[in-house]
C-alpha cells in the first residue's frame, strides 16, 4: 500500500455486514461471495465517503483495481496508455477493454477478445497465457482470502484497511470474470493438440490407490519417455498444465498424488509411503504402451522429496531426478537441526484435511500467529502445540517423538549406501533465501560422501522457496534482485537438462558445472566443480579478545571466553531472530553476541556456507544455539547473508543425543549451515551474531537433558550461562574477487 501521510489510521469507517457472508468454498477453495454486485456496491459506498487526498495517495495499481468499484472515474485507459502496470494486472486490462465494447455484456466480449487472441497463439505462448491468468486467478483468492480472515472480527476499518479490501474484493472478481471467459477456450485448444486423462485411477499390487494425471500429444504414435511429479498437492487443473508443458517438450506429461488423495480411498498419511508407492507407480508408467522405458521425476518442495524416496528404491526405468527447493522431513521443517519449529505446523492440516487442499488453512495468519506466541509465551510443554490450537494433529505429534534423525526417517529417505547406489543424473535448485536450501543442499552432499563420482549438479541464487521453484520476482524482501538472477526459469532449465541427459542435447545456459551459482551484486553467474571446493577457500575467523567485539584472523594466543547469560524463563525477550527484510538500515538491535571483522581493502567474494565449530561450554546439559551472519556494507547497512541454529546434543551426530557435561568446555560443530553468495564491496566488514536460540518459531530447549518437547519453563530454572570460547573457528568462503564475464 501507498503511504498515507495524514491520520488514515486513525479514520474508521464500519465493516459492511455484508462481508459475513464471503467464506472459502472448501474444494477448490475459491471465495464465495453470496452477492458479489451487492458487495461491490456496499463497498462503493463506503470508498466515496473517502476524502479526495486518500485517492490521490494511491499507487497506480490500487487505482486501477478501485477502477473495477467506482467504474470510469479513475480513468484506467489512462493508465495503460501510461504502461503503468504489468503482467500481474493483464486481466484488468482485458476487462476494460471488453466493457469498452458497446451492446455486448462484459463476458461475452471478453470470449470474443480471448479467441481472437488465441487464434494468433502457437502451443508456447497459449501455455504462457494460460499459467498467467491461472497464477493471477489464484494469487487473488489467496490475498482476498487472507484479507477477509483479517478483518472478519472488526467492527471498524481504517482508510487504509478499507481500501485494501476494495482493492483485493476487485482484483478477485476480475480474475474470476477473465479466468472463467478463458478457460473453455483454452482447454479446447488443448484438446486438439493433447490426449487428456484428468483423473485415472490406478489400483498397485498391494492395493494402494493413486490419482494420476496423464496428457500425451495426438500427433505422435511413437512411445515418448514419461515426465513424472508425485504429489500430496492435490490440484487437477494445475495437474493438468503441468503435464502440458511436458507434453509440449515430448514427454508424456504425469502427475500422480499420494495415497488418499482425489479418488483415492485410502489413508492420507504424507512422509511414510512416498518412496515405495512413488516406486510403484515408475513401474506401471514403464510398462504402458504409449512409455518407451524411460521416466524422469521432477517438482519442487515436498515434490522434491518424493523424487529422493523414489531413487532409493533405484527402478530402472528412473533415468534422472531434478528436485527443486527439496523437503526432508527431518532437516527443514518441522525439524531443522534437530530443533522442532512451529512456522508451517498448519501444513498437515493444509494437506490432510481434505481430499485437495486446504488453503484456508494458511490464510488466517493471525489465528497461527498467536498459537505460536501463546505457546512461547506460556511456557507450557511444545507438544501442547495441538491442545493450544483446538485442534489434534495426530502427524505433527508423531514426528515429536521422533526427535533423532532415527530409523523412522532413515526409512522414507536415502541414507548411508542408498546414496552410493543412485547413479543416475541429478539436478538440485535452491535459493539463498530458500527456508528449505539445507535439505536440499544435504541431498547433494551426502550424495557426493557416499558417492564421489556421483552425477548430481547444482543450480542456486538469490531465491526464496517459491521462486526457486518457479521465474523469480523483481525483489526477495527489500532486496533488488540482479538482472542476470532472472534468466532462471525453473521449469525451462529443468527440461533443457532432461533433453540434454536424455538426447545428449546442449545444456542449459544455467547448468555449465557442477555447482551453478548467481554472485549477488556482480550480476554474474559461476560455474565450478564441487560445492566442497567453495567451502574449502576462504579465510578462517576467530573470537576477539574478551571485552572486544572483534571477529580475528589469528587464532588466539591466550584462550579467553565472552560469557552471555539468558534467561530462559523470560519470554517478553526474543533471541536470533531471523529477520524478515534481507537488507536493514544498520546492524538489527540484537540480543546476542556481536563480533565484527576489520573492513576488507578490496573487493572480495562470499560465495559458500559457513564451517567450523564453536567452543562452548553451559551450566547446562544442553543449549540451541544460532547466529546471524551480515555483510556491513561501506554505508553501514547490513546485508543479511545466513541464519543458524541447532541443537547443541545432536551436533555430532544428528542420529544419536549426546548430552553436555555442565562446565566443561566442548567442541560444537557446525552442520547444514546455509549457503549464499555475495560481492562485498571494499570496505565491507562482516559481522557475526552469536545467540542462544529462543524464539516464537521454535523449541525452547531448557537444558534439563530431558525430551525438550516435554520441557516446561518451570524447567528453566537459574540463568543459562553460555561461555563462547575464542579458539571457536569459523570459516567464512572469503575470497578476493576475479573478474567474470556476465551472462546477460
């Protein structure tokens, strides 16, 4: 939203009553409004009572979709004509073009307008089209969705949050209205071109349901290699344009959902069974008429670990994987490092409540916002997460009693020999700022350890969780992304790379070596041999002297320690918060211990993760720990380059506790640190944050020794007294620049 510089806050006009009535349909989860031309004219009235200045305050973007509200008066051919708005805002264009043409009703011009537009299209740009308007159609239902969870409860609404509602109810009607006009138009298109089978369902040996989604072009007889997602993300109409687009590139496009989804009538039980039912379902591919033998399994997020619970099992048809952005259901979430987080507990509610999803399950930020803080601040046992909540989640509590990377996980995922025994090609993507990157990027580590000769590359840059999965945006957060970083299309690298391992094509741009990676702030791509090499250079960093907030390169003559003391019983303090906003304007106020390095007289390269280990030692027998690693750039803002954290006891072996000795000084490793890669600018220092990890989003572990999900703050008891040793090692992947040609 614009800034409003006068008292709009403070403004309060009444929620329309009316707005009681829009709820979630529950599948597909679209909003329904029982009267949407009352709605629109409620809200008109209520937008007119707003003084002059509050609409000149506004961005081009939320005039043009109040433009749908209060009709001509904003003037939105204007605004086109000033190219003032982008792709995200396509549908609103071709709705005002359509109700500019006269003695026609608005839908039925814009189908006239959309099947002229088609006739030009060939099958790339009717599919570029197509995910537009989806990802528009749905993007809308999601934010209207989470608009009208935020203000369901209020009586009264500010100017501002009056206009943003008016704005979001428009932007969903206009998606609606394009979305539903286009539609029939394009699936028959597709249906000239494609043989489409929405909804098989296929019945394995051991009598397991799947849902299966398969799209095959007409215009071939030959049988085609099989291009293959399994699922728990149920969704038949992006099922059926995800098979498109293989279909498009000469795969038979498949995607196939877990157990219990759509017209399965099993079980809905995610993380168990993907690899063996994955497994399965490679082997009724292979054998069908129209599969030459060949399968390869791509997709991203849970998507990704179903491809990794499949190549355990090693079908010979399986001919290579690409998972992007890759769950682990021991290392990410809910667990990282052996600590058990709150920030996607909704996701098995999100999966499991029905036999689609659930999106409404995500859309009530402020109901999962304070479970957490309800949680955090009472104090009570994290495995009174549900009781807190309202509601059982059977999945969430299961995983609770599994808090070592035991035989439980070991099972659904490759480990030790599984991964010496996966020969074929691999591709990783992931991001920088991707909450997912140490799972995948532990994919491709333990591959390379059990495997040296291992075929698995890496692609990575400036990318949260979604873009990594998809065409990154403009920004992550406040920081502008290079242009460079935007050549990455996902879906079009990844089927480059299968044309180039299956038909010894060329590779994708993207994909010269085996690790890929965007140097942010260089606006260049790298290519170089192994991820380990990264994290072997650089420059080792130790703790300055006691009383000093110096990160050193010489390791320390005389041992010292800086001691911090927390106090785990108080929860009005937070401690190693990851912030949201990537860049901030000075150093974030911390609560933890600052180390700072001398600025560096040249530019130098970041590019890597973080190794080493912390010299401890607690009054405890066991502490969280975490770090927040800066670039402090020459005009003092602070570039965020890593978040830690994990658990002191598992450090060694993540498998297997081992408690601390209190008082005595011991080695922590660091393990699954995150990976990022940044020019800094001479002049830049680096800044370490050291911290006690306590948080709303995670654990709190009190030191008993005992389960910590049991743990209660009557546990807490005195002060951790934390002692942070100056022969800890840190080694940062420092390195001075090279100059490197710019892929742009």
């Amino acid at each position: 939203m614009a800034s409003v510089s006068y008292a709009a806050e403070r403004t309060l006009y009444p929620t329309p009553e009316i707005l009681k009535s829009a709820k979630p349909s529950g599948e597909p989860n679209e909003i329904l409004l029982s009267d949407p031309d009352k709605v629109i004219a409620t809200l008109l009235k209520q937008v007119n009572l707003l003084p002059n200045k509050a609409m000149i305050s506004l961005s081009a973007e939320e005039q043009l979709k109040l433009s749908f509200i209060k009709g001509d008066a904003l003037d939105p051919a204007k605004l086109f004509r000033a190219g003032k708005i982008q792709t995200k805002l396509v549908h609103f264009q071709l709705y005002h073009e359509a109700k500019a043409q006269s003695g026609q009703a608005v839908s039925e011009a814009l189908m006239a307008m959309i099947s002229a537009k088609l006739a030009s299209f060939d099958n790339k740009a009717l599919y570029q089209f197509d995910q537009v308007l989806s990802a528009l159609n749905n993007r809308a239902q999601k934010q209207l969705l989470h608009e009208l969870m935020k203000v369901k409860d209020k009586a009264l609404l500010s100017e501002l949050e009056l206009i943003k509602l008016a704005a979001d109810i428009a932007d969903y009607q206009v998606s609606q209205l394009v979305f539903t006009a286009a539609q029939p138009l394009i699936n028959a298109r597709w249906q000239k071109e494609y043989i489409i089978e929405p909804a098989l369902l296929v019945t394995t040996a051991e009598g397991i349901e799947h849902t299966v989604t398969v799209v095959r072009p007409k215009n071939t007889s030959k049988a085609l290699p099989a291009a293959f997602q399994h699922t728990i993300y149920a969704n038949e109409k992006r099922h059926i344009r995800t098979a498109i687009y293989a279909a498009m590139h000469g795969y038979v496009g498949i995607v196939a959902n877990s157990r219990g989804k759509r017209l399965s009538t099993n079980k809905i039980e995610p993380w168990e069974h993907e690899g063996h039912d994955a497994h399965r379902l490679i082997d009724w591919i292979s054998k069908q008429a129209w599969s030459d033998g060949r399968v390869v399994m791509y997709g991203g997020s849970y998507n990704g670990f179903t491809q990794w619970a499949a190549a355990k099992y090693h079908h010979k048809a399986l001919k290579a994987i690409a998972p992007y952005a890759a769950a682990h259901p021991a290392l990410g979430l809910p667990m990282e490092n052996n600590v058990f987080l709150t920030a996607n507990y909704q996701w098995a509610f999100h999966v499991t409540n029905n036999k689609t999803m659930d999106n409404r399950e995500y859309a009530d930020g402020a109901h999962w916002h304070g479970v957490n803080q309800t949680l955090f601040k009472s104090g009570r046992p994290f495995m009174d997460i549900d009781k807190i909540e309202g509601r059982p989640n059977p999945l969430f509590q299961n995983l609770l009693r599994h808090p070592a990377f035991d035989e439980y996980y070991k099972a659904m995922v490759p480990f030790g020999q599984d991964f010496a025994n996966i020969t074929i090609p691999v591709l990783s993507v992931t991001g920088y700022f991707d909450g997912g990157q140490i799972s995948a990027i532990h994919y491709l580590t333990e591959h390379y350890k059990h495997n040296p000769d291992a075929d698995h590359s890496l692609l990575i840059g400036p990318y949260d969780h979604w873009t990594a999965q998809t065409v990154p945006d403009t920004h992550v957060t406040n920081y502008k992304l290079d242009s460079v970083a935007g050549l990455k299309n996902t879906e079009k690298v990844v089927f480059e790379w299968f044309d180039h391992i299956l038909n010894n094509r060329p590779a994708p741009e993207l994909v010269q070596d085996r690790v890929n990676y965007q140097l942010m702030g260089d606006n260049s791509w790298h290519h170089v041999k192994s991820y380990a090499s990264l994290n072997q250079q650089g420059i080792d960093f130790y703790l300055g002297r006691p009383g000093l907030q110096e990160l050193v390169t010489q390791p320390p003559e005389v041992l010292g320690k800086h001691t911090q003391l927390v106090d785990l019983a108080d929860r009005n303090v937070q401690h190693n918060i990851d912030f949201t906003n990537i860049i901030q304007p000075e150093l974030p106020g911390e609560t933890g211990l600052v180390f700072i390095s001398e600025a560096f007289e040249q530019d130098m390269k970041y590019a890597g993760a973080p190794t080493g280990h912390f010299s401890i030692s607690i009054n405890k027998r066991d502490v969280d720990i975490g770090f927040n690693l800066y670039q402090i750039q020459p005009d003092g803002r602070a570039f965020h380059l890593a978040h830690y954290r994990s658990r002191a006891s598992f450090a060694r072996d993540s498998s297997k506790r081992q408690l601390l000795v209190p008082y005595q000084k011991t080695k922590i490793p660091l393990v699954n640190t995150r990976m990022s890669a940044r020019k800094l600018t001479k002049g830049s220092r680096i800044a370490l944050v050291l911290d006690v990890n306590k948080n709303e989003l995670a654990q709190v572990n009190m030191g008993t020794g005992m389960n910590v999900s049991d743990e209660t703050i009557a546990d807490a008891k005195e002060k951790l007294q934390l002692n942070w040793y100056t022969d800890s090692k840190i080694h940062l992947p420092i390195t001075a620049m090279e100059k490197v040609i710019s892929t742009e």
